[in-house]
C-alpha cells in the first residue's frame, strides 16, 4: 500500500515539476520532510532493526526528490 502512495506522489510531482517548476518545489520539499520524519522514528529502533525500518523511508525520500528534477529537466528541454 505503501508503495503505490509513493508511486503516486511521485508521478503527481512530476507532473506538477513539468507544468510548474517553481510551485513544485515546495511540495516535493514537505513531502521529503514527512519521509524523513518516518526515516528518524524508524532509525530508533535497536540494532539492525533501526536501518531496516528507515530504509524504505530514505529510498521514498530519494525517488521523491528525482522524480521533481526529472520533470523539471524534461521541461528545460521543450522551446517553451
């Protein structure tokens, strides 16, 4: 479930990164502030635990942030 929300919010930001390249910024930022939210609370658990629950919240955060460069490049390239 959690990965089609991240899929989603990916493609919403892109998408928004491509028609509107400076308003996209703001919500690819809090979108990467609430996953790094989740990545902390998940580090604090013990041991190998810690990383295994902070990991799928570092690689949403990832994804978040080249999804709105992707739309953002893609739409310095088109004559408009």
């Amino acid at each position: 479930m959690m990965i089609i929300g991240i899929v989603a919010v990916c493609v919403v930001l892109a998408v928004l990164a491509f028609f509107v390249p400076r308003l996209s910024r703001h919500p690819e930022r809090g979108t990467q502030r609430t996953l790094g939210v989740g990545s902390r609370v998940g580090g604090k658990a013990p041991g190998i635990l810690g990383r295994l629950f902070s990991k799928p919240f570092r690689s949403s955060s990832k994804a978040v942030g080249s999804s709105g460069s992707a739309g953002r490049r893609a739409r310095s390239r088109f004559p408009f």
